[in-house]
C-alpha cells in the first residue's frame, strides 16, 4: 500500500500546524484501514525538547506527552505542573532500577516495562494517593539481542506476574521494530506485535493499548492494529541529539 507524503513539513512552522497535520495522517491511516481514529491515541515526544515547545502543543490541545529520560523527565513533570495541569505524562525510555521510584511517583503511564524485578519496585513505590501506574510491557519484537524488551515467550508470564500487582495496570504490549527501509520486514515485525496482543487480549480481555508507531512509520502501525502512535520530529522537529 503506498500512502500519502507528508507534505509541506517545511511550510508548516509552528507546533500546533505540525500537530494538525499528525492528527490528520493518525485519521487518514485509520480511514484506509477502515478503523474509528477515535480509538487511536497520538502521544507527543517531547524529550530533549523545551517545556515552551510542550506548553505549545498543550495550548494547541495536546494532553498525552511522552519522555524517554528519568531526570529530565522529572524537572518537565515538576516545572509544567501548575501551568499544564491536565497533562498524562507517558514515560518511554530504558528505566534502571535504581531509578523507578522517581517514574513511579511522577508518571501515569510507562511504556518499557520488561523485567519482573522492576514491575515489583514500581508497584512498591507507587504512591497511595494516586491511581495505578498504567503499564505496556516492552517487546523485542526484532529478537536482537542488543535491543531492550521482553522476548515474545516471556510476555505471558510478565502480563501474569503484572496482573497481580495492585499499584499497577496492565494496558498492552509497546515495541520499537527495527528502524528498516526493507517494507516487508517492517510489516512483519508489525504483523507479530499485533497477534501477540490479540493473543494477550483473549487472556486479559481490559488491555486497550498496543503503542507502536512514530513518525516514519505511524501509518503501517495503524495498518497493524496500533491505539497509541508515538510522535517526535514530526511534531516538535528533529532532535539534536542523534541515535534519540
Ligand atoms: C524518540 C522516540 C519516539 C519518537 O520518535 P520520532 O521518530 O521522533 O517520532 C517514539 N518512541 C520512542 C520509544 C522514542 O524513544
């Protein structure tokens, strides 16, 4: 299936037009795989990026914002709190151990949870006083080795060891396929992570959230089933920061 460029990027200067023109390629993909684009979530990405940025697509009507790093994550949660009260913020990166209590207590959803070890800490340190941290559990849907995410025989029995723990909700599988021109290898990659979450879903029948999809591919992942596309440079422009 060949879709439409995203065109005119270069005439579109401010946030909230690039953040328009996201919205309408999540409809136009869902229009051609005959989906409702309301069931399909647009998550901004916004690390490395200003809090001005975030504050723009938030006065655009932006309420989902995505971070990959814990320490700047933290200062944006902290810093936006009073002028952008109703932001959910998504935490996207490689958590260490040593450093969960912070997404814990600060984050609403977090999308890379692959170890048992660091689903008990978060579950531990989750404060009372809010509601339980809505968790994906990361896949390695390429089965390299190098990459991070649970490997496809271990999903079942992390979801089941997630399931019984009360300050966290299961919401669905997250994956990073491979960045690839090769169409036929990103379709299958695509193709597996949304028959591993029918699979889940038939066991967990509340999950809702297969989050798969960035700026280069967000239409195939909407082809695959995606609820969750998660948007960087298309949105706040490319990072200066290479290999993020
Ligand atoms: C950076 C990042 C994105 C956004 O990537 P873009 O290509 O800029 O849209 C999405 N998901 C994760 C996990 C990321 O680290």
């Amino acid at each position: 299936m060949v879709y439409p460029l995203n065109q005119n990027n270069y005439m579109m200067t401010t946030i909230a037009d690039r953040l328009a023109d996201a919205q309408h390629r999540i409809i136009q993909a869902a229009q051609i795989s005959s989906r409702n684009s309301d069931e399909i979530q647009l998550l901004a990405v916004s690390k490395t990026k200003p809090n001005t940025d975030i504050i723009a697509a938030y006065t655009a009507g932006q309420r989902h914002f995505g971070e990959n790093y814990v320490q700047e994550g933290e200062a944006k949660v902290n810093a936006l709190k009073s002028s952008c009260p109703e932001i959910h913020w998504h935490f996207i990166g490689p958590l260490q151990s040593n450093k969960s209590k912070i997404v814990a207590s600060l984050f609403d959803w977090m999308h890379t949870l692959s170890r048992e070890k660091i689903a008990q800490r978060l579950n531990e340190q989750r404060p009372d006083t809010l509601q339980p941290l809505n968790v994906c559990i990361q896949v390695n849907i390429s089965q390299e080795s190098s990459k991070s995410g649970a490997t496809v025989d271990e999903v079942h029995s992390l979801a089941s060891s997630i399931s019984k723990l009360p300050k966290l909700k299961l919401r669905g599988l997250m994956a990073i396929p491979t960045a690839t021109q090769d169409v036929l290898l990103q379709k299958a990659e695509f193709k597996k992570l949304q028959e591993l979450y029918l699979n889940l879903q038939a066991t967990y029948p509340d999950i809702d959230t297969l989050s798969m999809g960035m700026s280069n591919d967000l239409e195939q992942a909407i082809e695959h089933g995606s609820t969750m596309v998660r948007i960087g440079s298309a949105i706040f422009g490319e990072r200066d920061i290479s290999g993020n």
